[in-house]
C-alpha cells in the first residue's frame, strides 16, 4: 500500500487500477479552484466498497475533471456495527451529531421523532452530505447512511435482537461501571439519545420494558443532546468498538 494524499474525495464510482472517474462540477470546483490542484497533483478516492485509491488529476476543468486510479492505499474496512438514534435539536447542533457520529465511527445514523423532539423535519439530504464531507475529512473509507426521519415508536416496533443503549436522562446521577455496562452491548448495537425535553414517561417504560435495551445514566449533570452523543459514543467505542 502507498502513502495515502491527504485530499480526500468520495465517490460513487467502481475503483480499480486505471480506472478513470469523472467529478461533478462540485468536486472539480473544490479540487481545481479551492485547492488549486494541476494534473498530475494525487487524490484519494474512497466509495464504501473498494477501499481508498490514490489518483492523478487526468484532466482539470473549470466545470468538470478526471481522476485516474494509479494504486489500493487502504483496504475497505467498516467500522464496528452500531448506529446512532438520536432526536433531531436545532439545525446547527443536529448537524454537529452527523459530523460527529461519522468521526466516532457509527454505521448508521437514525434521526428519530420523539413525543417530546421539538423539530418536525429534517433534510435527510444535506444530513447525508455532511456525513460525507465528515467521512473524507477523517479518513473513513466508508460513509455510514443518514436515514429519513422516522417516530421512536416504528422503529421500536420493528427493533431486532441489537442491543440498544439507552441514555437515560432520569438515571442521571446513578453510577454503575459503565464500562462494564457499555461492554454489554458489543455490536451490533444501537445508541439513542433523546431530544431538549428528554423522554417521556411513556417512552421510558416502553424501552426499559426491552430485553434488547440497557438504560445508562451519563454521569450527574443534564447534557445537552450532542453533548451526550459525543460522550455515550465514546464510552461505547472504547468499551465495545474499535477504540479499545
Ligand atoms: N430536558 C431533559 C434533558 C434532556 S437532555 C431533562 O431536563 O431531564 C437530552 C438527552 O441527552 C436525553 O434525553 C438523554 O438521552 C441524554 N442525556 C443528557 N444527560 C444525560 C445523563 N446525565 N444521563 C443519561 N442521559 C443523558
């Protein structure tokens, strides 16, 4: 394997020795006119399935370029199996969630409408491309999915045998060995962090109902919700992921 370019691009193109990938004007803008790179200047290319590939800039255009695959410089590698259910905040704190799951490490992000989640909608698509844009800066090689908005009580619904932290705000205070109890939920595992007014009491007996389900209380103080997914995303990476 080669030296890895620290420009990074995903995209949805197969990845093999000589292939050639054409960009979008929005790649080309962001390589030839933000970073200013010639032909010839290296790239890494990253799709989710074929692991990273240095390439050459072919072709630099003011509205469209080519890039040519000249070697593997990572192996695709997925990161552990755990996705993050999270109630959407306000805009700029949900996007920081996104950024910040990708980093950590999730396979999958599941915004979820609570009884008590105060924003009804979200952009699943701009959500997806700050999940992008997270996983080229951190040097992913796979970008984990932002699903559609969907009520707590489908999802639970529908919920298999992964086991789901739950981060109870009402547990606040109780102080357990959690790395002992994040170790209980190795992948595949679900986090899921509640919104501004927290979780109903409705919601609170349903999940704890839950064999699947393992209440943690994140320390003594009230974190807000990103706060709270950075925190419950680290004590699971270290005691069941790919930190330890
Ligand atoms: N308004 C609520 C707090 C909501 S904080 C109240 O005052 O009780 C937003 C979310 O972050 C919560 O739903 C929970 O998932 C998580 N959270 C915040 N602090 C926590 C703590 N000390 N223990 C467990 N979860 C916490």
């Amino acid at each position: 394997m080669s030296e890895r370019p620290k420009i990074r691009l995903f995209v949805d193109h197969p990845l093999e020795e000589g292939e050639r990938v054409a960009l979008s004007r929005d790649q080309a803008n962001y390589l030839f006119n933000v970073m200013r790179l010639r032909e010839g200047a290296e790239v890494a290319l990253f799709n989710g399935a074929d692991g990273e590939w240095r390439a050459e800039v072919a072709e630099a255009g003011k509205r469209g370029g080519v890039l040519a695959c000249v070697a593997a410089t990572v192996a695709q590698a997925n990161p552990p199996d755990l996705w993050l259910l999270f109630a959407p905040i306000k805009k700029a704190r949900t996007d920081f969630i996104v950024e910040k799951a990708v980093e950590m490490g999730v396979s999958r992000i599941v915004p979820v409408q609570t009884e008590f989640t105060n924003s009804e909608r979200i952009r699943q698509d701009r959500l997806q491309a700050h999940a992008v844009e997270a996983a080229e800066q951190c040097g992913a090689v796979s970008v984990p999915e932002v699903t559609e908005l969907q009520p707590l009580a489908k999802v639970l619904d529908g919920w298999d045998a992964r086991k789901l932290v739950f981060a109870d705000e009402g547990a606040a205070g109780q102080s357990p060995s959690l790395s002992d109890v994040f170790a209980e939920a190795p992948p595949p595992a679900a986090i899921l962090i509640g919104p501004e007014g927290g979780f109903s009491e409705v919601e609170r007996t349903r999940l704890r109902g839950m064999e699947q389900v393992i209440p943690v209380p994140l320390g003594p103080r009230i974190l807000r919700a990103d706060t709270a997914a950075v925190a419950a995303l680290t004590l699971w990476q270290a005691a069941a992921g790919d930190w330890g």
